[in-house]
C-alpha cells in the first residue's frame, strides 16, 4: 500500500489495524484489553524491523496507560499489571524481530556467497560455439540454496565442441567441490585427449584420487563434430535428439559405471543433421513427481524442444517440470541444450 506516493511498512500498518480494533474493542465493551493491546507488537515483530516494533510496542503501552481512563481503573493495581504485561509482552517482540532481522541478514549473506560459488563452479553459457547454438538451465531444489552437485560445462576444442553435464552423488559444499573438481579436470583434459572416452577416463582417474569409496559422479560426455555427435555414458541419462518434431532418446549403449569408480564408458557415434537439437539433463527433471507420485513425462514434451528459440524452449520445460511438480523439487536440475546450426556463428 502507498500513500502520497511513499510505500507504508506492511508490519506497522498491521500493528496499527490490530491496536486500533482492540482499543475499539475495549471502549465498546467492559472487557479488560490492556494486556491483549501488546498483539500489536507482536504482529508488526513478524513483518517489519526491530526498530519499529519498538514503536510499536510504546503505542501499545500508551493506549494501554489511557485506556484505564474509560475502563475506570486508572491507577488500580488491577491497572497496573495489565500495563505491565503489555511492556514486557512488547520488549518480548521486539527481541523477536531483532532475532528474524539478524537471520536475514545471515540469510542474505549466505546467498551472496552461494551465488558466487555458483558463478565460480559453473560459468556462463555461450549462446554459440562455432556452429553448436547452446542455451543452459540450472535449477535448485532449495529457495535457499544456489548451489548443489549438478554441473555443466562446454569447450570449443582442435576435435570439435565438447560437453559435459553431470550429477554428484550427495549434496551440500561437498558436492559442490566434487563439482569443481570434474569441471576442472575436464577443461584441463578437453583439449589434449583424443576423444570423449580418453577425456572420461582422464576425469575418473582424477576422482578416483579424490573420492571415497561411495561417492561418484554420473556424467557424460559429448563431442560435436561436423555432422556427427560423439558421446560417452558414464551411468548418466542418455540425451534426447529432437529433430524436426520427432524427439527420441539416444541410444548410448550400456552405461558404465560412474565416474570415480573406475569409468571405462563406450563411445557411440550418432548423425547430427543441422537443425536438429539435443537435450543434457540431469536427475532433477525425469524424478520430479506430481502430487500423485508420478515422474515428469518427458517423452511427452520433448518434440516441443524443437520450437522457439533455445531460450525459449528450456524455459518451457523448466515451466512444464515445475507445473508438474506444483512448484516443488526433489533434486537439483542442470539442463544443457545444443542446436546444430551449420555455418559458424561469431
């Protein structure tokens, strides 16, 4: 609400609606209300700042101390200690909203700090790489937190556009330095390894150092070249290729183990005509369940890939998932969309 073009505070306007209904109440009615006036506080505690709650609170002490005027009790003991417990009730939601606003504050920190671990572990997306259009989604499970153990990362390399897109196994800071961990090994190892299969092995050799024994890293890896696609299952979801609008999951053969475990993925050859588009995901966007426990039909909607810009149609799917979901996630979700465009983009 604005008055004269100035917002009013949403906890002082409450406080203020609350006292003055039980100021009326108290004058219309011989109920003693002096102690209930301290509601006012308590309600403004929740929705503005300590300061104002304190404000708040000394209203409330001073319609208490005027009300024993047309309750006929002022200076009574009866009085006094209604007046009393209207104070102390104050100081108590004051100390309240002191407690919310340092929380936030806390909050807000922890958001500042996530949000650059995030942009450290996962950089930007180019829009282009040669001839490969991409377009990338990253999607917390938490309103809270920005990060997680989902991770995506492209390289123009001399054997062509390589990708990776995975899921560590757990959650947390932990998840989120296996995270860095593969996205730097990867980029040390894209441009040196002669094919997706080496650069997979290369990255579970690193985990392996690094990992205990049940911790793992699904993944996998492509390499786009001029009319072929080129990809290595480490226990990953397979893509979905949709050309035209016919959309079908990839055959990847038989997914090895996942990284960090010993990885020793297959490399499978697949036609990448132009125009055609193709989805990485992660766990977050095939697991999310409706209210009736039913997985996100994917099959369903992937031919939809195809419309729109790549913008375009990663927000769609990320709005049909959480339409399906009712808004809610079970897991993180790390999307990675490719076009094949066939003449270069600068």
């Amino acid at each position: 609400m604005t008055i004269g073009g100035r917002r009013l505070d949403p906890g002082v306007t409450a406080g203020i609606v609350v006292l003055a209904v039980l100021v009326v109440l108290s004058i219309l009615t011989p109920a003693q209300l002096i102690g209930v006036f301290a509601a006012a506080p308590i309600v403004a505690s929740v929705l503005t700042t300590a300061r104002r709650t304190a404000a708040m609170a000394v209203l409330a002490v001073l319609c208490g101390l005027v009300a024993g005027l047309w309750l006929g009790n002022l200076g009574s003991f009866d009085w006094f200690i209604r007046v009393g417990l209207c104070a102390l009730l104050g100081i108590v939601a004051v100390q309240g909203a002191a407690l919310r606003e340092r929380s936030e504050s806390s909050l807000k920190r922890m958001t500042v700090i996530a949000e650059t671990a995030q942009q450290a572990v996962l950089r930007a997306m180019p829009t282009a790489i040669g001839s490969i259009g991409l377009a990338a989604r990253y999607v917390s499970a938490s309103k809270e937190a920005l990060v997680g153990g989902d991770l995506y990362e492209v390289a123009a390399t001399p054997y062509g556009v390589r990708v990776i897109v995975g899921d560590v196994r757990g959650k947390g800071l932990e998840a989120v330095q296996t995270a860095a961990a593969v996205l730097g090994a990867f980029r040390a190892a894209a441009f040196t390894e002669p094919d997706p299969v080496a650069l997979a092995r290369t990255i579970d050799e690193t985990l392996g150092r690094m990992l205990g024994d049940e911790e793992f890293v699904t993944a996998i890896v492509g390499e786009f070249r001029e009319g072929r696609v080129a990809l290595a299952n480490c226990g990953h979801h397979p893509p979905v290729l949709v050309v035209g609008h016919r959309a079908a999951m990839v055959d990847t053969g038989e997914p090895t183990v996942p990284l960090g475990l010993g990885s020793d993925p297959v490399l499978t050859e697949h036609r990448w005509p132009v125009g055609a588009r193709m989805l990485f995901y992660t766990d977050g966007l095939v697991e999310a369940r409706d209210a009736r426990g039913e997985f996100f039909p994917l099959d369903d909607v992937a031919a939809e890939l195809g419309d729109g810009t790549l913008e375009e149609a990663l927000d769609r799917l990320v709005a049909q998932m959480l339409d399906h979901g009712r808004q809610r996630m079970g897991d993180d979700l790390a999307l990675v969309l490719a076009e094949g465009r066939g003449v270069a983009s600068d």
